[in-house]
C-alpha cells in the first residue's frame, strides 16, 4: 500500500465516530491476532491423543524402529 493511500485510509478513519473508530480497531486488532497465532509453533498438548484408536503406548521396538543409525558417511558429512 503505498503512503498516500495509508494516509487516505487513516483521515477517513478520524471522520468515524469514536465508537466506529473502536470496532475499527477491534476489527484490525483480531485479524492480526489470528495472523500472529498462525505463525506460532503448535505444540503437543499432554493427553491429547489418549483416545484415538489403535495401540494405547509404545513399544521398544517403536523406540528401536525410530532412532536414528547413521552411516559412517553420514557421520563424515559424505
């Protein structure tokens, strides 16, 4: 958006009364929270798988199965 529109957009917004100036704000300020939230990691929540279907815990071979065994040239960055 170039500068002159902004300031276009920005006088338009001092002629609303002050109630609309506020939703205004209330509006840009929920948009960008939910922008922020977006960009933000997710992280697992303790618990939040407990009922899916399937096998209830994991087993040593689940561990065995996902470490990683790397090769000497993997090790030697070949």
């Amino acid at each position: 958006m170039a500068t002159s529109e902004y300031q276009l957009i920005a006088q338009q917004a001092l002629m609303l009364s002050p109630q609309d100036q506020l939703r205004l704000i209330q509006q840009l300020a929920e948009k960008l929270s939910r922008l922020q939230r977006q960009d933000q990691p997710r992280y697992l929540v303790y618990g939040e798988f407990r009922d899916t279907p399937g096998r209830e815990f994991a087993t040593e071979e689940d561990f065995k199965l996902a470490e990683w065994r790397p090769t000497e040239e993997e090790l030697n960055g070949e």
